[in-house]
C-alpha cells in the first residue's frame, strides 16, 4: 500500500475510527464536504467506531450537533458549532470577493444585501424553528427584496458567508435555514483571523496528512500565500517531510491494509488536490467525467479499484458495483460485505449487483 494513503486513511478515521459522535468527527475533521447530503452522512458513519445509523447520524444534525452552510469553495461544509466562526473569519473575505461579481450581475448591491440580512434575522428566521426554502423566499418577498432566479440563492449564500444564517433541520425531504446565532452564537471578543488562519491549517494537516500547501489551499479555497502562512503558523504542531506536512503526533492505523466504500465527494478525494496516492490518474474520469461530480468509490488496500451507485428502494438499498478491473475473490466478498454494512447503516437491506469490469481497463 502506498505509505501516503495508508497514513491519510489513519489520519481521516476511515482505518482509525473515531469512538463518539458524530460532532467529535468533524471536530476533528474541521469541515466536511456536505454537498451530497446522504453521503456525509455516511461518511461520519464510515468514521464512528460502533453500530451507528443513517437516522442517528441524521438526528445529530437536526439537533444542531454540527452545522451545514457554505464554509468553504462555495460548497457545503458540516462544521462544529465551536468551528464554524473561526472558519468563516479565515474564508469569508475570500468567498465574498469570489461572488461579487455575480452579485452585481443579479442587482445584489451591498445595500440590498445588508437590508436582505437584516429581514432574515429580524423577521423571517426570529423564531426558533427553522423555516423552509420557499418559505424564506416568501418571507423576503413580502418584505420588499426579490428573490427571483439566482437571486434567492446568492443572497442566502452571501447570509451564510456573512456568519447569520445557516441550514436548520430538515423539514420532512425540505431543506431549512435558522439563524446561525441560534446554533453558534458569536463570541465577545473579535476572532484573531492570524489565530484561525493557523488552527485551520494544523486541523487539516493532522486529519488529512500527509499533504501538501497546494492541497490544503485546493481544500480550503485560499490563495496558495495564505495557505503557505497557515501551515508556518501551525509551527510545532506539524512535521514536514519533503513537501508534506503532517501532524508531528500521527494517528495509528487499526490494520495495515482494508477494504472500504466511501461516499460521493468523500474528504478521502476531494480533501486533495493530487489524488494519486489513492486514485490512478488513468482512473480519474471515472469517477470525475466532469460537472463538479465526485462519485461514490470502492477503496482495497489503499487504492480505489472501482465506484458504486446506491439506489434507494422502501425496503432495501440497491448497490451497483462497478469494479475498474478483475477483482480477487477475497476482495470481492470483502466490498460485499461493506455493501450489506451500508445496508445496516440505512437500517434496510443491501441488495448487490456486480456490473462486470472492463477487461481493457488499466490495473
């Protein structure tokens, strides 16, 4: 196994997991990719050591255990309540000037924004339950802001960047916005943005080392200048070793080698902007033909050999297995056996179906 991969797998508690909940997961991940919803959740419940459930997981997060917003590159991140503001005081400024020239393009002056803030908070999310996405969309409407086409978006994305608002629990299958206040609220004293900027880079380079400057700027979404400070920030708390950076203290590995099935988008991948000590370069089409996808993949002894589709059912899950070249035996029996714990996981039965692999296929 590649020695990268196998200390990345240890460090982000895939063969190292956690025993505790799933707010000690992200706290010790810093922010998680959240854009697929049902994937992060499954890859907190990839890094819990124990029996844990999808709903678990799900009742967490409804109760404000973590946060979902817009935290990082423009994505969905789940963050602690104890995070998110240090967080956002190191990107914020970054992800605002990213957006201000769609904001212009959809009459999104600061003014606008400032009094579309002020109504989310005052008025259409003052309560303590949370309130759905149209239902937001009403809410301004009412008030005098339009929300029509991007609009909506760009305005509760620039709330959320701003630190006031945040997704809630959901509504049945709809997503809520609340105050972030409610979940978060915001210290007395200002946050040291130098001070955050360094505890943002020894939280990643301990969770996801050994990685690189350019990999931690990718993740985070700051300029390669910022990232590079951060990381000589971090000071002791971090060793080096050519260009990789990894927590001085590292985290032992259960096993030497595994067998894993990781969700769309996984920090395993997307944590990286070089993914090869897990993903061959001739492989990464397959799983990234474009769009700002991320398939889910199947992971052997540090290398992902192939990717898998869950499709669910009332009663069972269906999981599509697509293996990028022949498998062993052992191999194949050991994702299967990953495919019914994911069942487990969703409290349903995995029903398993092999699509045969591409004799042409590099290995």
């Amino acid at each position: 196994m590649d020695p990268i991969a196998r200390e990345r797998l240890a460090a982000q508690r895939v063969a190292a997991p956690l025993r505790g909940s799933a707010r000690d997961v992200v706290a010790w991940m810093g922010a998680m990719q959240a854009q697929d919803y049902l994937g992060v959740r499954f890859a907190l419940g990839v890094r819990l050591a124990g029996r844990h459930s999808d709903a678990e997981i799900e009742r967490s997060i409804a109760r404000g255990d973590v946060v979902r917003i817009h935290a990082l590159r423009f994505t969905w991140q789940l963050v602690t309540p104890g995070d998110v503001r240090s967080i956002l005081a190191v990107t914020s400024p970054r992800m605002r000037a990213g957006i201000s020239r769609r904001l212009g393009q959809l009459d999104l002056d600061e003014r606008t924004l400032r009094r579309a803030g002020e109504l989310l908070v005052e008025r259409v999310l003052a309560g303590d339950e949370p309130v759905a996405r149209d239902d937001v969309a009403a809410g301004l409407e009412r008030a005098g802001i339009s929300v029509s086409g991007q609009r909506l978006a760009y305005i509760l994305m620039a709330a959320e960047i701003d630190g006031l608002v945040c997704n809630g629990a959901r509504d049945g299958k709809r997503f809520t916005y609340t105050r972030l206040e409610r979940l978060a609220p915001a210290a007395r004293a200002p946050i040291d943005r130098e001070e955050a900027l360094a505890r943002l880079a020894a939280t990643y380079f301990t969770s996801r080392g050994p990685a690189t400057v350019h990999d931690f700027a990718w993740w985070s979404g700051l300029p390669i200048g910022e990232a590079r400070r951060g990381a000589e920030a971090a000071g002791d708390a971090l060793a080096r070793e050519g260009a990789h950076l990894r927590a001085r203290r590292g985290v032992l590995a259960t096993a030497k080698e595994g067998v894993f099935l990781l969700p769309p988008f996984d920090e395993m991948l997307i944590a990286y902007r070089d993914r090869s000590a897990l993903l061959d370069p001739a492989h990464v089409k397959r799983i990234n033909a474009g769009g700002g996808m991320l398939d889910a993949v199947m992971v052997v002894d540090g290398r992902v050999v192939g990717r898998y589709r869950r499709v669910l059912a009332r009663d069972r899950v269906v999981v599509e297995l697509e293996p990028f070249h022949a498998l062993p035996k052992a191999a194949r029996a050991a994702i299967e056996e990953r495919a019914h714990a994911y069942g487990r996981f969703l409290e349903k039965a995995a029903e398993i179906r092999w699509t045969r692999a591409d004799p042409r296929a590099p290995r």
